[in-house]
C-alpha cells in the first residue's frame, strides 16, 4: 500500500526488480563479485533465492549495472547520509546592527563587535541607520559612517551592497569573506 503523505515529487525513481526493463545487464552480487552479463529475468530470480532485491545502479553505462542487495537497507542508508549532510549545512541568517548617524564612539564600537561576532559565525549582516525629522538632510554624514564600518570590517567581510537610502533609512550589507 503506497504512503498517502507522501508528496509527489518526493516519489523513490530508483529502478527495481521488475523495473529494470534491458535486454542484458551486468550484475553484481551482494558479496560484491561480478556475475557477467545475463538477462534481467535471470539476475531476479537469482536475487530472489537469496531474498534481496535487484538495484539498477548505473544506467548509462554500456550495458547497464545492477546490483543485488536489501533495497530497504539502501535506502535507509541514502536516507541517513542525506540527513547528516544536511545536519552540517549552515544557513546563513542576516542579522540587523541598527545606529544613528550621530552615534558616540564606544557605541559605534559595540556595534562594530557585534557585526564582527555574527560575520564570524557565517551570518550576513545588515548595517542600518535611521533617521529621524530633519535629521536625513544629513544622509552624507550616515554614508560616511557605513562605509567607516565597512573599512572597520574589511578583514571579516566584504561588503555586498553599498550604502543606500531607503525611506527614512540607509542601509548596506555585508556578507562573510570566504
């Protein structure tokens, strides 16, 4: 009986048993030696007496290669070697430093710090300063400070986006050096 919340694009396309339509494949046993070339019906039946399933492995080659295994315990194992590498994927995430142009010193350093942490640990970050009243008459000076912190964090990352207004705002974005 077929798994009902399965999608369909997450389908198994892997050809079996009775899938392998060629007229002659090359088969490997579960052991690993070669059987020769034979015929499709003749490597199932043999895959049968031992109670395994015939795998086709590589369809491009010349003739096709088929392997004689537990199907289930193959893709078990695909399965787990799949979530593993995804385990140790990292996905950046992009972190939000927030200032205004007329920031004082020890906190602009702070705020140099902590980009520099979230570079560090391979997330993008997104430089933004906000702009209140009057105060965006002055968008040269908050430009001047950006590309300031750009140059404070040239050593961690390169800058993927210039300085540039947005609204109320002026933001850039830095990502982490390779």
């Amino acid at each position: 009986m077929r798994d009902r919340r399965r999608s369909n694009n997450s389908r198994d396309l892997t050809k079996t048993n009775e899938r392998i339509r060629f007229p002659e494949i090359r088969v490997i046993d579960s052991e690993g030696e070669q059987l020769g070339i034979i015929t499709p019906r003749e490597a199932l039946t043999r895959a049968q007496e031992k109670g395994l399933d015939l795998v086709l492995v590589s369809e491009t080659a010349k003739p096709p290669v088929c392997k004689i295994m537990d199907y289930g315990k193959y893709k078990y194992e695909q399965d787990k070697k799949l979530k593993e590498a995804k385990k140790k994927q990292h996905n950046a995430d992009v972190k939000e430093v927030k200032m205004r142009y007329k920031i004082e010193e020890h906190d602009y350093n702070v705020r140099v710090k902590n980009a520099q942490r979230f570079l560090k640990s391979g997330d993008k970050v997104k430089a933004t300063i906000s702009f209140r009243g009057r105060e965006i008459q002055h968008s040269r000076l908050a430009e001047d400070l950006l590309r300031r912190m750009a140059k404070d964090l040239e050593e961690y990352a390169e800058v993927q986006q210039f300085p540039k207004r947005e609204g109320r705002n002026m933001m850039m974005m830095l990502s982490p050096k390779k």
